[in-house]
C-alpha cells in the first residue's frame, strides 16, 4: 500500500515527559522531535515567503535583534529554551525564533501584515456539575500532524527572569518548534488555560512577543501573578492575545478568567481586560477582542470570529459536555465552522480539538471531529511534579 499523503488527518499525537534545565527540556524537545520539526519547517510557507525575506532585509534584522535583547534580558531562559530545542532538532536558532516572533519583524519590514497564526475558538462553561474549557486548536495548515505534547519539570539552581522562577511544572499542547505555552496546557499550580491570538493592526518590535507571554503563564502560580506576567510592566506585549484560565486548586467555587492582552503601544506595558465567569455562566471567545478597544485587523480572523459568534447564538448554550462538544464541532456554517479543516477563503485548520474538565480532572483530545470520531486520548489532570 502506498504510504498516506502527509496532508490528511491522522489521529496521532505524541507525548514527551522530560525534566532538567530549560535547555536541557528544549534539546530533549528538539532531539525527540526533529523530524517532525524539520518537516514543519521545510513545508511552513509564512517562513519562506515572509519570514525569512523580512529578516534578510535591514529593517526585519533590526526589528529581530531589537526584539531578541529585550527577551535576552527578560526571559533569557525561554530564550535558552529556544536554542535547545534548535540544537537538538539541528535546525537554525533564528528560524525557530522567527516564529516567535511571527509578526513582528514583517511589520516593522514595510510589508503588510500576513496571514499569521489564524484561529481557536475557546468556551468556558462554569455550570453545576460541568465546569469544562473546551478549545480548537486552529493554525495554519502546515500546522497539521505537526503538534505534540511535552510534559516537563524544570529546574534551575539560580532564580531566572524577570519573574524569578526556579522550577516549572507543566503538561502543554506545542506546535513543532515553538515554546510550550501557546496553545493549551496546565502547570503543576493548578493553572489550566488556552490561547486565542488576535490580530491588532499594529505589532510592535522591541516588546515581549505573545509566545513568551503566554510560555511564562506555565509558572504562574496565582492570578495576582498571571496578571503581573501578561502585563509585563516594564516592557508589554507586541501583539494580541485572549486567555482563558482557571486556578483549579483555589479555595470556594469554581472560577474562569478570561484575559484580552493588547500590544503596548502607548506605554511599557500590556493594556488589559479581565472578565470573570462565576457559577452560573459560560463564554464563548475567538479571535476579536469582546471589550479591549484595540484597532485591529480585518482580514480572516475578523471575519471567521464573526461567522463563529453568530453560529453560537443558534446552538444550545454550551451548559453540558454535550453542549460544548456540539458547538466546538459545529461545521454548519460551510464558509467559517467552528471545526475547520481548510478552504477557500478559510484555509485554516483545526490541529485538536481539547476538553478540560475541572470536576473530573480530566483533559481530553480528539484529533478528528467529535461528531464522527471519538477521542484520541484522555488524560488525568495531576498537579505534581516531583521535586
């Protein structure tokens, strides 16, 4: 039989558990990976076709250093993460950077702003009995079968980065070469939490990229301190970016957050908005801001999120598992579903699909639609790490 084509779906997703020094988790990440990291590299069109021009050019290239030294000041340790995962993948430092900072240096190049990382619809449903976070996992196309799962326990002898955190423990959906963080994930603190980019229309160089924000959440260990690192005083954020958490282990009920992060234009740090879920309520939210007034770009992730907002108010309020699971996997809409697997115009992808419940403390992945497919795995939410 001839071996399937690398674009289809396959229902697979790898799972790394590793522990040592930030470099030492990200050259196990890069040495475990590389084939899958060298894959996505050869095939991710932004880096050839945008990524790559703009750092050849003297704009991209100060805009890239300008950028780096902040975060080799800031967060030296993801840096060092960075360099790890790319020596052990054997794969230039600075094509694994350029993804993170994957619209920074084009902007600040002259050109427009690409097409970026596109997508992820996230519910939280905080209802009696069902205290879920459901998540798409939309990007890019070349995305697909190009994800894994890395559970790590970091440890340093020295306080690192401007948070000054000494060990790390988390379990996190990663895309190929990028930093765990962006995506969906838990830490050992009791956070769990997912990402939906947005896309302001202005991007800033020389500010912290919204993929070390969002790596830097994994070590926080209370609101109070995931509000300190998205706001980044000091320096802000260059981009757009909602999260959507929950503190598992706090005392009383059940609570979500969600957290619209703005580019720091007009300061040194994040402009913020924090909506609280109590008992009672749910939130849907994609990839628009729903209160931060924040100009943003009107292309496909308007667009899409649009389409998504208006589909969810002819469903079932996401009140259940059921309910959720349905929404989540809505392809009614042809043009812009909820599970997205290409097209013309959405050419975006849903990589997984990823459920946590908070009642059961489980975290459950599908790799194909809910609708016709059961789920891949499901794992136990364990807040331990040894020490």
């Amino acid at each position: 039989m001839p071996a399937p084509a690398d674009s289809s779906r396959r229902n697979a997703l790898p799972i790394l558990y590793t522990s040592g020094t930030h470099y030492d988790v990200g050259y196990d990440i890069g040495r475990t990976f590389r084939g899958i990291i060298e894959d996505f590299l050869a095939s991710f069109k932004e880096l050839h076709e945008s990524l790559l021009p703009a750092y050849d050019t003297a704009e991209g290239k100060a805009a890239y250093d300008q950028t780096l030294a902040v975060l080799q000041k800031n967060y030296p340790q993801y840096v060092r993460e960075i360099q790890g995962t790319a020596d052990g993948a054997k794969v230039p430092f600075h094509h694994l950077m350029l993804l993170h900072m994957d619209q920074i240096v084009p902007m600040n190049s002259g050109q427009a702003r690409s097409a970026g990382t596109n997508g992820c619809s996230s519910v939280c449903s905080n209802h009696e009995g069902q205290v879920l976070l459901g998540h798409t996992e939309d990007a890019l196309p070349e995305t697909l079968n190009h994800a894994y799962l890395v559970s790590a326990h970091i440890q340093e002898e020295e306080p690192q980065g401007k948070n000054g955190t000494k060990t790390e423990g988390f379990t996190a959906l990663c895309y190929a070469g990028h930093l765990p963080g962006f995506c969906m994930g838990y830490n050992h603190h009791g956070l769990v939490y997912s990402i939906n980019v947005i896309s302001p229309k202005k991007v800033l160089a020389g500010k912290t990229p919204r993929h070390f924000l969002c790596r830097a959440l994994l070590a926080a260990e209370t609101m109070m301190q995931a509000q300190q690192i998205l706001r980044d005083r000091g320096t802000g954020s260059a981009d757009g970016f909602s999260v959507n958490m929950s503190f598992t282990r706090q005392e009383g009920d059940h609570l979500f957050h969600n957290a619209e992060v703005g580019p720091a234009e007009d300061g040194d740090e994040s402009p913020m908005s924090i909506l609280t879920i109590s008992p009672g309520e749910h939130l849907l939210h994609t990839n628009k801001y729903l209160r931060l007034e924040v100009p943003e770009d009107e292309g496909l992730c308007m667009e899409s999120s649009n389409h998504r907002h208006t589909r969810a108010h002819s469903c079932c309020p996401p009140t259940s598992r059921e309910s959720l699971l349905a929404l989540l996997s809505d392809t009614e809409d042809a043009t812009y579903p909820f599970f997205r697997e290409g097209g013309d115009p959405d050419f975006v992808k849903t990589v997984t699909l990823g459920v946590f419940d908070l009642e059961e403390k489980t975290w459950t992945l599908w790799m194909k639609n809910p609708r016709s497919s059961d789920p891949l795995f499901s794992l136990p939410l364990v807040f331990k790490w040894f020490n």
